[in-house]
C-alpha cells in the first residue's frame, strides 16, 4: 500500500518507472514544494510554478537522491534553489509591482480571499526566510517539528523556537493592520 | 488543533479541489515522463548515432578509393595476364586477325613449362 509505504520504498519503485510511485511522492510532497517555494518567492501563482519545474526536476534527477529515506529534504532544496533561480530571472527581466499587490493574487480562490491573502503575504515578507519555511510547513502543511527538523536539518528545538518568534511577529504584523482598519472603518 | 495555528487558508492552493487534483496528475505525469526518459549518455549516443554512421561510412570510402583507383581494369589486361587456355587464346587471335606478341605467345603456348 503506498499510503503506508516509506520515502525509500516510493523512490525505489519511481526509480524502476512505477507511475503510481510518482503520483504518491507527488501528494505526499507537493504542498510542501509549493509552502518552501512560496516562502522563497512570495508570490502564490509563481511558488506553484516553481514546485512543479522542480519537481520533473527531482524526478529527472533521481537517482542522484543518495538517501531515498531523506527524500522530503532533498526535494526541498531543489525547490529552494529553483525558487532563488526563478527570483533572478525575474530581477533581470526588471521590475515588477509588488506581489501582493499583483493581478495573479486573484487567479484562483474566491475573491475575498485576495484581501486576506495580500496581508498574509506582506506579513510573511517581514520574516527572516527560515522562520517563512518553519511555519509555512508547520501551519499550512500541517507537519511536525520532527518532520521539519529532519527536512530543514535544524534540531526540533530551533524549530520550536522558529515557529514561536515567526508566529508571534505574524500576529503583531496582523494585528497592527486590523487595528489600522478598524480606525478607518465607517 | 493547535489554537496558536495561524491561518493560512486563503494561501492554501489545494482549497480548490479540483485544480489541485489536476495539478498534482500533471506534476505526476511531467514526473513519469522525466524517468521514462533515457539516461543522459544513452541519449547522446541516440542522438549522435546517425552522424557517427554517416561519418564511419565516409572514412571507410576514402580508405578504399586509392585501392579502388589503381586497380587494373580487366580490359587492360593481357591475353597471357588472364591464364587463358591456349586455345580459347588462339582462337580468339584467329577471330581478331590479330597477331599476338611475343611475350604473349610464348607463356600461352606454355614455354615457361618447357624443362631448361
């Protein structure tokens, strides 16, 4: 059963050419492809884009996975340095508006949603990046501090205290920008 | 349910069922393809089979043009050259009225077997 099966055992079986090995790894990791990305980039549409290309990457690569065990953290710097590439390019190709600020923030979901959504970004955007990763995988993705000490190579102490100052910076940054609302409201 | 858990919701792609779904069966598939794909050296070998072929064929022409070019037609030859029968040769003089040479005669008329 794949559900039940191990990192290991799924990359072994993708490695022979299994396509539901692949699927299983791609649900199994996808949403923590698109948490890492999206701490890298800050742009929802873009961080999506960016976990897909890497992960045909990771699949195209393998092999080269030397602990198929650790395969969520191998993954992740794939999607890491794609996102860092994908930033460039952008630089290069010049200015663009803020991304919480952009016509993409609408591109899927319901319309209310892009409000909240501009404000969790620019709330994310004030964090040091691994803070950003910590508690997007913690509070989006919904993994443990074990999970994220062996994926990020930090001890679940430094984990813990990541998603505490991330979480606590967050709400501060929130609540500052209700509390500004409020004095606007009618 | 962690009560200090921040809502990331309206960020969350996979809100949208359906698009989600589809996009997971794409990455999947992009993913199948990738390690249905040839290893890298595998591929250049595919890639350059052809040329290698074409360019093997050229230098095996080029070593066998100057044998091709200095072998001697078969209409330059002799009489004698050829080791013909001395009749088929005598019969044939007879047909061309021609008179065959010395250094032709002799050999065919087996001279060269005569005890010295």
């Amino acid at each position: 059963m794949a559900r039940g099966e191990s990192n290991g055992e799924l990359v072994a079986r993708a490695r022979a050419g299994d396509p539901g090995a692949c699927e299983f790894l791609v649900r199994r990791h996808l949403r923590a492809g698109y948490a890492v990305a999206l701490s890298v980039v800050r742009d929802p549409i873009e961080a999506e884009d960016v976990a897909q290309d890497a992960f045909a990457l990771a699949f195209e690569r393998l092999d080269d996975c030397r602990e198929p065990e650790r395969f969520a953290g191998w993954l992740l710097q794939i999607v890491r340095n794609q996102a860092f590439t994908a930033l460039e390019r952008k630089r290069v190709r010049g200015p663009t508006l803020d991304p919480a600020a952009g016509p993409e923030l609408g591109a899927w979901g319901p319309a209310e949603h892009v409000h909240l959504r501009a404000r969790l970004l620019s709330a994310l955007a004030t964090l040091p990046a691994v803070q950003r990763e910590v508690v997007l995988l913690h509070d989006l993705e919904g993994w443990t501090h074990p999970e994220i000490a062996n994926a990020l190579e930090l001890s679940e102490l430094m984990s813990r205290q990541h998603l505490f100052h991330a979480r606590k910076a967050l709400r501060s940054f929130l609540g500052a920008g209700a509390r500004l609302e409020d004095t606007r409201g009618p | 349910m962690d009560p200090d858990r921040i809502d990331f919701s309206p960020l969350d792609p996979s809100r949208d069922r359906a698009a989600w779904e589809r996009m997971v069966r794409a990455v999947a598939a992009r993913g199948s393809a990738a390690r249905r794909r040839p290893s890298p050296v595998l591929a250049q070998v595919v890639a350059w089979w052809r040329p290698t072929i074409a360019l093997a064929a050229m230098a095996a022409l080029l070593a066998w043009a100057p044998a091709l070019l200095h072998a001697p037609r078969p209409a330059e030859r002799s009489v004698s050259e050829t080791g013909a029968d001395p009749v088929v040769s005598t019969t044939w003089w007879a047909l061309e009225g021609k008179a065959p040479a010395a250094a032709e005669f002799v050999p065919t008329m087996g001279a060269e077997d005569a005890p010295r």
